[in-house]
C-alpha cells in the first residue's frame, strides 16, 4: 500500500523544482560545474537552512547569475497560528522562483510548491511542527526577491471590535473556590456587542445552562473542534444553521453564573479529548517585521568585511529581520546579524614587487585574470595570508604580499 502510494506521488506529483532538475539532467547541464552548484545548493539548503526565522519576518535577497544559489529558512509553525506567505520577485524579464516548502522531519515531507514570480498563500495545519522554505531562481538569472512571513491566530476574534486588552480573564484561573479551572477566556465589552463566528461552521446547539446562561455551540468543518458562546444575552442563530466566519452568533451578556459581573463573553474551544486554552487562537499579533538587519541597497555589491583571517570581499545574499547571509570569497554561504558597513580599511602591507598578475583567488593555483602594474595606480580593498586583495585598471583580484 505504502508503495502504490509513493510512487503514484512520483509520477503524478512532480514539483515544478523537481522538472526543472530533469530538465538539466537531459540536458546535460547537470553535469557542467555550474549545473552541479546548483543542485547541490539546493540539497545544502534543505540539509541546512541559512537562517531561524523570527517572526514576523521580511528578507530582502539578490540572487547572482555568476554565483548559482538557494537560500533557505527555517520556522516554527504552531497549531493555534496560520502563516502568511508573501513573494515578490523582480527580475529583468517575466522570471520566477522556486518556493518550496518541507516539514523539517527526516523525510523532508514537501507540503507546498510552485515555481512564481509573485504569490500570497496561507499555510495551516493540524499540528506544531518546524518548517524549511527554500528559495531558488533558475540558472544564469539575476533575480530580486522579497521573502514576508507573517503570523496571524487560526480564528478570527470573537467580539465585534474587539481587542486584546479585552480579554481579562484567562485560562486555567480558579473557580469556585478552587473546586473548578477555567476552561477558557474571558472578553469584556459592553451588553449587546455582536458576538462573531470565529471560522466557517455548523450551529451544533443554541441553549441555556446554569453555568453558561445563554450559550451557543459552533461545530467547526476545517479541525473537528467545538467552540463555545457563553453568557449571551440574546443568541441570533438556531442549531444545524451554517455560518460564515464573521457572522454574527449572538450578542454579549452577563447570563448564567455571570449575573453579578460586568458583561463579558466566555469563549472556549474544546477538542476530542476537552477543553483546550483558546488564548492563542485568537489573540492578535504584530504583525510588521522588524527593520532589516542591514540596508537592501547594499544587495548585489561586493563588500569587504572584516574577518578573523583578514579583511576579505563578501557578495551579499541576503539581508532580512534577523541575519545576514553573504557568500565568502570561497564562495561559501554565511549568515551573521550584524556587520559594519561604515570602518575604513587600513591594510599596511604592499605587493610583492616580483609579482606580474591578479589572480581571482587567494591560492598559488589561483587563475591570472589580469597583469599587475606596481608603477601605476592601485587600491588595497582587503588581504587573507599571503595575498592582498586589490583594484587596479577596474579589475579587482588577488597578489601576493611583500
Ligand atoms: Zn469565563
């Protein structure tokens, strides 16, 4: 069973990432050393994702035709939540990216995936569970991205207006001299507020009980879970009725065992196995990233930083809410959260006078790309070991150190 069922995904769910890979494998770009890198950035970043996210989260990334790449990040999704994706790309011409999403398990499940230019999507689910998104533009482009993730409760918030600082008492506080919890929240407004249908569903039962007063039960299609109006002064539906997130299921009171409090609803969810805290399924959130950790504008330039080993040119990748990602002069991605754009450098070595040529990298195997002049003009941008790194005649590369 488990075979049939595979290999039907094989043949009949093949993601646009997975033919693009067929098409360079027939091709027999694959095996070029550009078609590698790019195969194998792609099962880096799955392996390791570039960045934990924090959300809400924004990431600005620049993609290099000269430098195939993938970025990758990873997120915690959590049962009570929905996360918003949002991708925009700018490219020269009509091109797209690969979005691809996996639950971090051993497996790598793919749960959502496209090849688009710009998308919105939403992704819910059951349970909590960590996330890999991966971003990928084809070979040979030169590709902007915006990368938004926000986080937003899976339901909408039950009082018409409402807000968080309304909701005053919680989950679990005791009741009747401890002899119960509470097994939900409670929001203040004033008598005869609208009381909204938290998600689409089915009016289970419209009843009174002693402690509840006036209440009303919602079966919800999407997770099999209960919700539960309580303390109504009016309720506005009948059991078997179906509604629609925002209608409105009754108006606020103070019936029941709240007849000596202010009005308030008492809103609860209960599952299979009882009542669970509703706190996070419907309390509001920021939803505005945090500022970039370094401006976008620097995307697509060269910058020398300052490392351990020297002071070496970096090709940022990406810049977003909580890190850096930039490829080393060895071509290694990196990600750090902060970096200073602003230092002078001062590098007091000179070239040794013997040398003829500027090599692309810091290695006796390293390639000559230009000849070097020490009588004209030239700049130090930054050296590692033996080599200094500089600019003469507009081209930048590597010699040796005095
Ligand atoms: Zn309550």
């Amino acid at each position: 069973m488990v075979f049939v069922f595979t290999s039907c995904q094989t043949i009949f769910n093949i993601s646009p990432y997975e033919s693009y890979v067929k098409s360079l494998e027939t091709s027999g770009i694959s095996k070029s050393s550009m078609g590698k890198k790019w195969i194998s950035s792609g099962q880096n970043a799955l392996l390791k994702p570039n960045e934990s996210v924090k959300l809400p989260f924004k990431s600005e990334i620049f993609f290099r035709e000269i430098a195939p790449n993938a970025i990758s990040y990873r997120l915690k999704y959590e049962e009570y939540a929905k996360l918003t994706f949002k991708i925009t790309s700018k490219g020269k011409d009509n091109n797209g990216v690969y979005v691809d999403i996996f639950v971090d398990n051993p497996n790598k499940s793919r749960v959502k995936n496209f090849y688009v230019k710009d998308t919105i999507f939403v992704y819910e689910d059951n349970n909590t569970q960590n996330l890999i998104l991966r971003i990928q533009p084809q070979l040979l482009i030169n590709q902007y991205v915006t990368v938004e993730i926000i986080e937003n409760p899976k339901l909408a918030f039950p009082v018409k207006n409402g807000s968080n600082k309304d909701i005053q008492s919680f989950w679990g506080v005791e009741r009747d001299g401890g002899q119960r919890r509470h097994e939900g929240v409670d929001i203040f407004n004033k008598k005869g507020t609208p009381i909204l249908a938290v998600e689409d569903g089915t009016i289970a039962r419209v009843e009174t009980n002693i402690l509840g007063g006036k209440v009303v039960w919602q079966r919800l299609g999407s997770f099999g879970q209960s919700i539960y109006y309580a303390h109504l002064d009016s309720q506005a539906v009948s059991a078997g009725q179906a509604v629609k997130k925002g209608d409105i299921v009754g108006f606020m009171g103070n019936t029941g065992n709240a007849k000596y409090t202010a009005s308030h609803l008492h809103f609860g969810i209960y599952t299979g196995s009882g009542a669970i805290d509703p706190l996070l399924y419907i309390q509001k959130r920021d939803t505005i990233p945090g500022k970039l950790k370094l401006s976008e504008k620097y995307l697509g330039d060269e910058l020398v930083i300052k490392t351990e080993n020297g002071q070496v040119p970096v090709n940022l990748l990406s810049v977003s809410s909580g890190a850096i990602n930039y490829a080393d002069y060895l071509g290694n991605l990196q990600s750090i959260n902060h970096m200073n754009t602003n230092g002078k450098i001062k590098v007091k070595f000179k070239p040794n006078p013997s040398v003829q040529n500027i090599i692309n990298e810091p290695f006796s195997e390293g390639i000559p790309i230009a000849k070097f002049n020490v009588k004209e003009t030239f700049k130090i941008l930054g050296y590692v070991d033996n080599y200094l790194y500089l600019e003469q005649n507009d081209v930048k590369g590597w010699v040796l150190k005095e």
